[in-house]
C-alpha cells in the first residue's frame, strides 16, 4: 500500500500544471496529513468521545420522577445515590468478578488451544481449526444465549450429561453466567493469542532447546513471556465484553444482575442515573487498560 | 507514545468542551413538567379522518395484536389490514417501562398502555388526545371503563379502553399440591418450592407485596397498593428480600416464563392469562386462579403518539381494536375482560363475559389496576408524603441486588 503512495507521488511531479492541487497538498504535507484523517478523526471525535462525553454529562442530570423526562440542571445526586447504597458496591463487584473468571477461564482455554492450533498441527490443517474457532460467531448472540438456557434448564442436556457422574447442571445464577459469557468470548481469546504463538520464530524454540531447556521450561520462559501481549489484547475483549453483558445474565442469570443490568432497567425510567452507574464500567475499564499498558504489553502489538 | 497519549487528551478534553457548550444552551429551554398536580401540554386531537397512510406502528402487550403468526386460528389483523389497507407493525412491550421509552422514541403511532404508563405518557406529552366522535365502537364501551383516571384528565380522553384483568398465579399442577388459593405460597420463608418461585421483574411488583400485606397486615393501614408512605413501603420492600431467597428467577420477558414453566425450573408465581393459555398449549400441566387477596391488574388504554407518522391508520386501529368482534377475539386469547358490550356476544366461549367479570364493577374493586405511584398519595391521605415511582424503581434495583 504505503509502496503505491510514493509512486503517484513521483508520477506527479514531472507535470505540475494540472495538477495543481497534488502539488499544493505534497508542499504542504501536514494538510495531505490531516486531509486523509480528518473522517476517522472526526469518526472518533463525535461518535466515539462524543457520545462517552455525553453520558457523562447526562450523569450530573436529574429526571422528573413522574414523567421520567430528563431534567437538564446539574446536580451530583445520582453519583451520592451510587456511594450511598451498597447494592450498587455490589453489583459493581458482582460484575468485575463474573468478567475476570470469564477472562481466567478464556485465557486458561485459549493458551493450550491456541499453542495446538498454531505449533502442534500440520500447518494446511490451521485455518480449518480458525474457521471452526469462528464459526460460532456466524450465529446469532440471543440463539445461542437461549440454547444455553435449554441445556442449562432442570432436566435439560446438561444434567443427563452430567448425571452418570453424579453432577447435575449449575441451574440458572452466577455460574451459568460465567459458563455462557466464556463460551461467547472465547473466540476474541483464541484469536490473538494463536496469532502471538504462530508469530514466535522457530528459532528461539530451537535456541532454547539447544540451551538444555525441557518442554515446560521453554514454555514458561520463552513462548509464554512472547504471547503475553496476545493473551493482553485478548483479555481486553473478553473482560470488556463481559462487564457491559445484560442479556446473558437476564436470559440464564436466574435472580442474579450485573451491572448492565442496573443500567437496563434505569435507562428507561431514570436516564441521568443510568449514565451515572455506567460510568463504573468505564472507569473500571479505564483503570484495567492503564494497568496492563504499565505492563508495556500494550507497546508490542 | 508520549506524544500521541498527550494528542489524544487534548482531544478527549476539547469533545468535552464542545458537548458541553452545546447542552449548556439546552438549559434554559428544556422543558420541565409541573411535577405536582397533572398538567399535560395542551395538543389537539385529530379533527377529520383522512385515508389511511398505508401502515401503522403500535405498540402492544404480547397477544394483543395478533395476525396469525403464532397461531393460524388467532387472527384478528388480517382482516383489518385488508380492509382498510393499514399494514400493521407490532413491537411488543414487556412492562409499562419499556413501552413509555419507546412511544418516546417517536417511531411508533399507537400504543396499548397500562395505568402505570398511560398518566406518565400524558403528563409528558407522548400520547395526543382522541378524538372519540373519530371512532364509531366507542359508543358501546362499558361505561365504568370510560372517563376513567387513567385514561382521562380534565375532561378530556387521551384514548380508548381496551380491556381489563388480573396478575394471576400460576401453578403446575404436578409439581404444586394442594392447589394454592392465596397469594401466602409464594411469600412464604420456608417454602418447599424454593428455588422454583418466580414473580414479575418490575418495580410495579412491590404493588403485589404491599396488595399481600393490605390483606394480612391490617396495622400497616395500607388502603392502596400504590400508595405507601415510608412504614408501608418499607414493609413492602421488606416482605420483597424475603421472598428472593426463594425466588429462581424474574421474568419480564413472557417467553421466558413460558419456558421455566414448561421446564419445570419455575412451578409457582405470578403470571398472565395469555401466558398460562399458550403453556397450556404446548403442554405444560399449569393452572392459574385468582387468589382470595385479591390482586393487582391492568385496565389498558389505546393511545395514540404525538409524533405518530400515521394517525388516520391509528384511528381505524383503535376502532378496530374495540370492534366486537376483534374485541371479543383478543379479550379471549388475552384472557381479560372485553371493553365493548357487544362484544360479549361474539366469544366462542358465550360465558366468557360472565367468567372474566366484563360488566363486575363489584369484582373489578378487587382487582387494583396498574397506576404510577406519586407523592400525593393516591389514596387520598394528605398528612404523609407517598414514594413515588423514582423511589420504588430505585429500591428495587438494591433489591435485586442486596
């Protein structure tokens, strides 16, 4: 791409009459430059910080509590509301933790998988094992949630499956949540940490080896310091996912909320409030993302 | 790195100056409605009927506007679109919440609302008045239906009745024995269904519990289920967090609860008409009744949007909806009482007037209809200050999640 960039611009210079716009945008490069972003730029600016900037601001809103239309005066209720009762200390608990065993249970899956699918099998075999990864995002996020709560359900897959164990299926709650939620995101997992342990050059498995190193020791200092960043971005997408979740916990969560819940239930009937408490995950995810860029795993991507 | 994190700031910083200017503006124009004694915007109704526009957007409870996609033998749309050339598009609304947020979206012409939405749609400018004189059936709607409260301020109607019922319980019959008569099954601590219990994910279910206590804690003095000053309210709230110990899970979504109940995870707990018919159906053993409690309701009200693209179209909606003979068609799929007379006559079952109480004011005083709790207490007392809606969906969100 960047090849075909430099080679207009030469075509360009022996003539510069006719194109006397080319010729003003390549002497002056920082138009040229914020010409091509100004779309993206603008992109992010409205929709993206835009719209995050907005919720914030309705936070400090009120709402008239009959009519539930947002009454645009500043006040700081809604954030006092928030410290004011546990209930919402929980949920924001209830849902950093269901987000963390969901990326801990990904991650746990994802590493064995994707060191199979990346250094274990025949290399023509690898891109049907990507398409069987994939495949189940091909099919619709509700049907899926709803065919869990089929196997999920008393006597349902789960629990004659489980039975000659003497197990029986979690039910709907917490774990059914957690089950669900990893199922969804597992692929956001596999996908870049396969694509961390196909980029680790051979050589450096083979130095390590000829250095005396077994398997696990080779694993543990010099594949898995390499994928780190992978297993990083991958976490991203599955914690992110999970803690902005309100469907799967409505459809298998039994009596269980998470913070999408609360969110849910007052964007209807008190908007300024639900933009307060969804100012939790933001900060939690903002909190999260400085974490690991202080791990500098952000900078290797 | 460094560069960019500081381009990014200044970025993040300057969208942030610019939405807040522009709301600032916003300020001194938003309007704020009188939250004390109700004072809807003055709008006008429709004067004429026009043609129809082709198509109409309502808003509805499930099995309210039905074409025979569920159920090739209920179909009471078909008729109407090809009469009067009106396609219908229906959403369903799972609770009044969720219809009030979407007729404000102002994509939709007509909506099917219950006590609980159809003042606060009112009072914020939502819904229009109707003209009645637009619609021939009205004449033959119950008297005690029209003029009501909820569907009527100042004199002046904001839409039609539609039809009325109850919040019943609901049971399987093989797995529940002896057949509950009251509502103390599913508020009772040591339930031998625990786990399998489920009730209504709303804040308007803390009307159920404070209907409960009317009846069996007389100290309390509650005189009506949405009107509860602190004591009561937090009696209610109380009764609440002892049953979620026993409760499996909520429902909002109808389909849901039809598949617990089919599965069996949910064998006790309150429900629809229309919910225990389409179980039934698929054969779950479920039975419902109304306990001697007595129980808390809807009577619904066809309102058409201010901002409704097809208003003609919604007109001929609302006087087909009440028509004897689709009123008669959805009182019975419904299981509720219809709001027409005549439509008494056209049920396939000739008792289902007698049955559902049509015409049973005595009945009906019973039955406490959907309202929207405000500070005013409904029940007329001036001397305490009643929660109002904020305060009951607040709190029952730290329920779900104490």
């Amino acid at each position: 791409m960047a090849g075909t960039v430099i080679e207009e611009r030469e075509v360009v210079r022996p003539a510069p009459s006719p194109h006397r716009t080319s010729g003003f945008l390549h002497r002056h490069r920082w138009l040229q430059l914020s010409g091509l972003l100004s779309a993206p730029m603008l992109w992010l600016l409205v929709a993206y910080l835009g719209a995050l900037a907005m919720m914030f601001i309705t936070a400090f809103w009120t709402t008239d509590p009959f009519t539930n239309d947002v009454v645009r005066v500043w006040s700081l209720e809604n954030f006092k509301q928030l410290v004011s009762d546990r209930a919402y200390l929980n949920v924001a608990v209830r849902s950093v933790v269901v987000a963390s065993l969901v990326t801990l249970v990904c991650a746990m899956i994802a590493v064995p998988m994707a060191f199979f699918m990346a250094r274990v099998v025949r290399p023509r075999w690898r891109g049907a094992f990507v398409v069987a990864v994939l495949t189940p995002l091909w099919a619709s996020y509700l049907v899926k949630v709803y065919a869990w709560r089929v196997m999920l359900q008393t006597d349902g897959v789960l629990d004659s499956v489980l039975r000659p164990f003497g197990l029986s299926s979690p039910g709907f709650g917490l774990a059914a949540i957690v089950i669900v939620l990893t199922y969804l995101w597992l692929p956001y997992m596999i996908l870049p940490v396969y694509a961390g342990f196909e980029r680790l050059p051979d050589s450096y498995v083979d130095a390590s080896s000829d250095l005396g190193a077994r398997t696990v020791r080779t694993f543990r200092s010099v594949m898995l310091p390499m994928v780190f960043p992978s297993l990083v971005a991958g976490s991203i997408f599955t914690f992110s996912l999970s803690l902005g979740d309100y469907i799967t916990a409505q459809i298998v969560g039994g009596k269980v909320q998470l913070i999408g819940n609360v969110v849910q239930t007052n964007i209807v009937l008190n908007l300024p409030f639900a933009a307060a408490v969804a100012t939790i995950p933001v900060a939690v995810m903002v909190i999260y993302l400085a974490v690991v860029s202080r791990t500098g795993a952000l900078d290797n991507l | 790195m460094g560069a960019s994190r500081r381009a990014t700031l200044a970025t993040m910083a300057g969208a942030l100056v610019l939405v807040a200017a522009g709301c600032g503006g916003d300020d001194s124009g938003g309007t704020t409605t009188a939250t004390g004694g109700l004072r809807p915007p003055k709008l006008e109704a429709l004067k004429t009927l026009g043609p129809g526009e082709g198509q109409v957007n309502l808003v509805a409870w499930a099995g309210y506007v039905e074409d025979g996609s569920n159920d090739p033998k209920v179909d009471w749309v078909t008729g109407f679109e090809k009469a009067t050339g009106c396609q219908v598009n229906v959403k369903i609304g799972n609770s009044s919440d969720e219809m009030v947020q979407l007729i404000k979206s102002g994509q939709y012409d007509a909506v099917s609302a219950s006590g609980d939405a159809s003042l606060r749609l009112i009072a914020a400018g939502d819904v229009a008045p109707v003209n009645t004189a637009l619609i021939p059936n009205y004449k033959d709607v119950f008297d005690g239906l029209k003029n009501q409260p909820w569907n009527t301020v100042n004199g002046v109607n904001y839409g039609v009745p539609h039809g009325r019922g109850a919040n019943l319980l609901m049971w399987r019959t093989d797995k529940v024995s002896p057949d509950p008569d009251s509502w103390s099954v599913v508020f009772d601590p040591s339930s031998p269904y625990k786990g399998k219990i489920t009730a209504y994910d709303s804040p308007i279910y803390i009307a159920d519990a404070a209907l409960y206590l009317m009846a069996t804690r007389p100290d309390l003095g509650i005189k009506n289920p949405y009107a509860l000053d602190d004591k009561q309210f937090q009696a209610s709230i109380d009764l609440l967090k002892q049953q979620k110990n026993t409760i499996g899970e909520y429902w909002v979504d109808y389909l849901k609860e039809i598949q617990a109940f089919k599965s069996g995870d949910s064998v006790l707990g309150t429900t629809w008409q229309v919910i225990a018919n389409v179980a039934q159906g698929e054969g779950a053993p479920v039975k419902v009744t109304l306990p001697k409690e007595g129980a808390t309701g809807w009577s619904d009200t066809w309102m058409v949007a201010t901002k409704a693209k097809h208003p003609n179209c919604a007109y001929m909606w609302l006087n087909h909806i009440i028509s004897p003979e689709a009123n008669a068609a959805v009182a019975e799929y419904f299981g509720e009482a219809p709001s027409n007379k005549l439509a008494c006559a056209k049920t396939a079952d000739p008792n289902h007037c007698a049955i559902f109480h049509a015409d049973d004011e005595a009945y009906f005083s019973k039955v406490w209809y959907w309202n929207t709790p405000i500070q005013q207490c409904l029940d007329g007392r001036t001397d305490v200050r009643c929660k109002n809606y904020a305060e009951w969906t607040q709190a029952w969100t730290s329920l779900r999640n104490s």
